[in-house]
C-alpha cells in the first residue's frame, strides 16, 4: 500500500488535538475540584473559627461567675463589691459578642484564598432584610421584643449594619431571630426533602403521621413563641440565660432557714479557691437575689435529642461530651469551574459547615463529666481553668437548635415570602425547590400513597429505611 505523502502528519495533529482536549478536560476537572475544596476548606475553617470564639466567651462568663464568688465571698477583695454594671457586662458578653464570629470567619477564610471574595449579593440581601426586620419591628414593638437594656436592639441593628456595609465573606449559615415561628413541619427542611425523596418513614417518626391528612387550608399556621427576653445573640448564639439561685435547678440544694446544704458549699469551695471559714462567714454568697449565669435548655442530653436508632454519628458519644449545646454554622456562595465541557464555564455553588466547642468537667464525685455537671451553672473545675479547650466539625444539623431560620438564599425567601403566601391561596414561587414540593402535597393521591406505603411497612421503619431516606429521617441544615 503507498502512503500519500502528509497522511502521517494528519493522523498526528488529530491525536494531539485528542490529548489537548484530554488533557483540558483534566485541567478543567482538576480546577473544579480544587475550587470546591479549597470553598469547603475554607468555610470549615471557618465554623471552627466562630466555634473557638464561643467556647472562649462561655469561658469568659464562666471566669466571671467564679469571680463573682470570690468577691461576694471575700469583703476585702481588691476587684470590690459585685455590681449590677458586672451583671451588666455579662449580658453584653453574651448578646454582642457571638458577632465578632463573623469578622473571625472572614480571616478563616482569608487563609484558604478568599481574602477579596464578598459574600454573594443575595445572601448578603437576606442578612440585609433581616437588619430592616430588626429596626423596622424589635426596635418599635417593645412588647412582642422586651429588651434587657434601652436601645438593645437599635445597638444590635447598628453592629449588624456595620458588618454589612464593611463586606464579609462568610455568613452566619442559621439565625436563631427573635422573631422566629415555632411551628413544625413547614420550618424543617427534612419535610421538603421527604416531600421530594419519597421517604415516607419520615412520617411515622415523631408522630408526624397527622400531617398526611393536611393541606395549605388545613396545616397548622407558624406562630411566634410568647414574648421572652432575648439573653442570646440571634447570629452564633452561646445558649446562656441570666437566673438566681432559687430560679435554677441549685434551689433544690436550699435548706431554708440555714441555707445552702454541704454539697453547694463543697461546689464553691473547690470552684473559688476560698476556705469553708471565708464562706460561713460570707452569707451574700447564698443571697438568692443575686444573678449568675447558667447554660440554657439547648444544653441538654445530645444523644436524648435525636430517635435512638437514628443519632447522626457512628456508635456512642462518650458521656463527658453528651451534651448538645451551641453550634457554629456558617455557609459560602461561590462560582466554581464546572466539569462538563459543554456546560456554562462557572456555576454558583453553595457550602456549609457546623462545629461545636467542646469542653469538660470534673463533677463534685471527682468523675469526668460534661459542663452542665453542675446544676447548668457556668464553671471551671477549679480557679483559673478553662471549660471549654477545643472545637470541632459535627455532621450538618447533628446539633438541636432553638427556631431560627438559615441564611441560604433559597430557603430564607421561601420562609419570608413563599410560606405566607402558601397559607393563603397555595403553593407558588417559581423555580423554588421548596414550593415545588408543597405542590406535590397539596395532591390528596400524593398523600394517599404516603399513608398506603406506611400502613404496609411503616412497622419496619427505622433511620435510613424506606424509598428516599438516604438521608436517615433527622433533620439537615440547609
């Protein structure tokens, strides 16, 4: 066979531009995956950013409980008379400070490269509109929004405003607001994915079996909770509230007409530093109109939060962490390479990330124990310790948090917009993942199938069984 001269010439620049185009598929795959990395590396560093910051404020306020001991202790302590302005500071503590966990995660992720991104603009109007919601009703319904201080709120929005207009790269991923609806399911992301998914077990857990039989016309309204004062920051909030004595689960450890029994006073004795003589002869230590800073109700049991065949971690957690408390969680918008070559160059992307502080105690029996050991009241074991030494990554929605609503674009408008309206006169918002699901609900054969499913094998579900439950029936943050 003769070859043409120049065949072989041609069959090679069509194998180069072969491994050209290899090659930029590998360089394009290459860069996707290294920006979402370098995304998810950053907002973890992030979370555990603002967690540290937590753990350092629940630290702070612990310190100061202990020195609020030692000086109603000690008549001659050189720090002086504990004041209501010591009060004072603590609450601002821990009202305002949770905020600097915002400028905190900006250098987090500074680290990782994104030293000049800025949040994207429409997450940063939902933190925007929720400043407007602020100023426009907490500042001027004083009932609905008690404040513990005149012009709690109007300093709030101002702080808020600051962040803002000053630019940031991560957002806070769940706001815990003041003026959240206290209403399941429309509130939980985990009924539009079981919406979505099939996962029919997700209704025979927590007797949500009732919701089956539910449309727009009939599904019970989101409703504020009773006016209560607001002790936590709505952005990272560290789960504290402001008692006495008598108001806390230390009341039960009153003997009236003598005063606290020996178990209290072995408990200051070791957490002061101060001798059993200066204590006796220190009765405003026991004065219970004096107030102290405690854990909240967030901090209980971790593991009790959850079904016990559907805890979101691996085996057990070991009792001196079991314990929910606060969570970090902070989310990221950015435009990443895409994989496919015939596909649009960029597309936004969307990461979160939640992580905890951790800490321990040693209890009064001497055993390791967790935080809340004694009776929720905020303490070192001993003087100059620190509660709270680490924090880490935890499973996205793996922590129990009070009402709130997350910052992620999509769901903030479904809340704010979408759900009012679907009350009214149906599901809408076009393009809306959310909405989109409510208008497979509101199909009575929708949810007939649901039921049928359930009546057949609702008896074997367990997390993780059923069509749809990959993601094993608790709720996900978004």
């Amino acid at each position: 066979m003769t070859v043409r001269r120049g065949q072989v010439a041609v069959y090679l620049v069509l194998v180069l531009v072969a491994i050209s185009v290899l090659m930029a598929m590998n360089v394009g795959a290459f860069l996707a995956v290294r920006s979402k990395n370098r995304m998810m590396n950053a907002v973890d560093a992030a979370a555990i950013a603002v967690a540290r910051k937590q753990g350092e404020i629940l630290n702070e306020l612990g310190r100061r409980n202990v020195e609020h001991l030692q000086r109603l202790i000690r008549p001659n302590d050189p720090r002086g008379d504990w004041t209501p302005e010591d009060t004072a500071e603590l609450r601002e503590l821990a009202f305002f400070g949770p905020l600097e966990g915002i400028e905190l995660a900006g250098r987090a992720a500074a680290d990782w490269g994104f030293a000049e991104a800025r949040v994207d603009d429409e997450l940063a109007q939902c933190f925007r509109d929720h400043v407007s919601e602020i100023i426009n009703e907490y500042c001027d319904n004083a009932d609905l929004y008690p404040e513990y201080r005149e012009r709690q709120w109007v300093d709030y929005a101002a702080r808020l405003s600051a962040l803002a207009a000053g630019g940031f790269t991560v957002a806070p991923g769940y706001m815990e607001t003041a003026n959240a609806w206290r209403q399941e399911p429309l509130l939980s992301g985990a009924f539009y994915d079981a919406i979505a998914g099939r996962a029919w077990c997700w209704f025979s857990l927590g007797n949500r079996m009732h919701y089956l039989d539910m449309d727009h016309e009939t599904m019970p309204r989101p409703e504020f909770a009773e006016a209560r004062l607001q002790e936590n920051s709505e952005i990272f909030p560290v789960h504290v509230t402001f008692r006495t004595w008598m108001d806390s689960e230390w009341a039960s450890e009153f003997v009236p007409g003598v005063g606290f029994n020996e178990r209290w006073t072995n408990f200051v004795c070791r957490v002061t530093g101060c001798s059993r003589e200066e204590l006796a002869a220190a009765p405003r230590a026991a004065d219970p109109t004096e107030v102290w800073v405690f854990y909240d109700d967030n901090w209980r049991a971790w593991s009790r939060t959850f079904n016990p065949d559907n805890f979101p971690i691996a085996g057990s957690v070991r009792p001196e962490y079991d314990v929910a408390g606060c969570v970090a969680s902070c989310i990221m918008l950015g435009d990443v390479p895409r994989l496919a070559v015939d596909e649009v160059a960029r597309r936004s992307m969307e990461v979160t990330a939640e992580a905890k502080p951790l800490g321990t105690v040693i209890d009064l029996e001497g055993e390791l124990a967790p935080v809340t050991a004694f009776h929720s009241f905020i303490a070192p074991s001993q003087p100059n310790e620190r509660i709270f030494t680490e924090a880490q990554l935890v499973l996205m929605g793996a922590v129990p948090r009070a009402a709130g609503v997350s910052l992620s674009p999509a769901w903030y408008r479904h809340v704010k917009e979408h759900l009012p309206r679907y009350f009214e006169t149906g599901p809408g918002g076009e393009g809306c993942y959310y909405c989109r699901q409510l208008t497979l609900w509101e199909n009575p054969a929708f949810r007939a199938s649901a039921r049928d499913w359930l009546m057949a094998n609702g008896e074997n579900c367990r997390a993780g069984t059923g069509p749809g439950t990959e993601k094993g029936g608790y709720d996900w943050a978004h």
